[in-house]
C-alpha cells in the first residue's frame, strides 16, 4: 500500500473525523487569531454578520454572551479562549458561524465568532496528521487533527472536548 494511502487510512481510523469513502472531507474554513480553522460543512447552520450580544452573568468565559437567532436563544463562543489566543476586536469581516453540535444526545445550537470566514472546502486525510504532543501552543485534546491545505495549516478542532466542560450540567 502506498505510504500516502497509509496515512490516509490510519488518519481515518485514528479520529471520528468524518471522511467519505474516498478519504474527503467538506469544510468551512475560517480566522481565529491569525490561524485557520475547519468545521465538517454539514454542521454548519448558518452564517451571521455580527449581531447585537447580550452579555449572561455567570456564565463560562468561553460563552459569555448569546445572541437572538432565529427567535432562539444561542450562546455564542469566542475559540480564541479556548486556544489561548489574544482577545481581539470584531472587524467588519467578523462574523458568527451558528453550527450544531449534538450534545447529550440532544442537537445544541451555538454561534462561533470569527474574524473571517473563507470558503468551503475539501481537504484530505492523507494530507492530515494528529497534533504533535510537544511544540504545539494550543491545548492537544483541542485538536482533532491538523490538515496541510495549499499553503496553509489547518486545524480542525475538537468541539466536543472544547464545549464539554462548559455544557456539562455543573456539579
């Protein structure tokens, strides 16, 4: 078996990454902090410009506001704290990625801020690899895998260990 069709195979064994039979993936590809970041296309519900957020005291960091969707309410999560990035200010590229994440057994709506959204795309196993355990400034459980796009590095992270703690009911 050919070393690239190796990798591809056991990229997709290694994840619960959905790649199809042919060991593709659909994306949307968007900026958080200078670094590009993908989420499986079929997750995506929408995407907003920014819209009014109302700030909710108490609640985790990472999703300190929500946002009135669609007549529902949604908490909006900021990735850059999740990655340990600098905060930074919305631009007019910002915009809020409203995806489902199934949670509990029970789909759960919730919007990303991004500084810039980027196309769909498609991107291949045999072009991805699992984080490196050193040398890496974000947080490894964070990182499904990390796929070479054209020029660029692309992280597609793991939401579920990001939102876990924060939906999780509190003790």
């Amino acid at each position: 078996m050919p070393q690239a069709k190796q990798r591809a195979a056991a990229a997709m064994a290694a994840t619960d990454t959905a790649w199809n039979e042919r060991g593709e993936l659909e994306v949307l590809t968007f900026d958080v902090g200078g670094e590009t970041l993908a989420l499986e296309a079929t997750m995506v519900r929408e995407i907003l410009d920014l819209l009014p957020e109302t700030l909710v005291p108490g609640a985790p960091a990472l999703v300190r506001h929500v946002v009135n969707f669609r007549g529902r309410i949604v908490p909006v999560a900021d990735l850059r704290l999740a990655f340990a990035m600098e905060a930074a200010e919305t631009t007019p590229d910002s915009r809020i990625v409203v995806i489902e994440l199934p949670f509990d057994g029970e789909a759960t709506l919730i919007g990303l801020r991004t500084d810039h959204v980027r196309e769909v795309a498609t991107l291949t196993a045999d072009a991805s690899e699992e984080a490196p355990v050193v040398g890496m400034r974000w947080h490894r459980d964070y990182v499904r895998r990390l796929v070479r796009w054209r020029d660029d590095l692309i992280i597609l992270p793991d939401l579920t260990a990001i939102f876990a703690a924060v939906l999780s009911p509190r003790a």
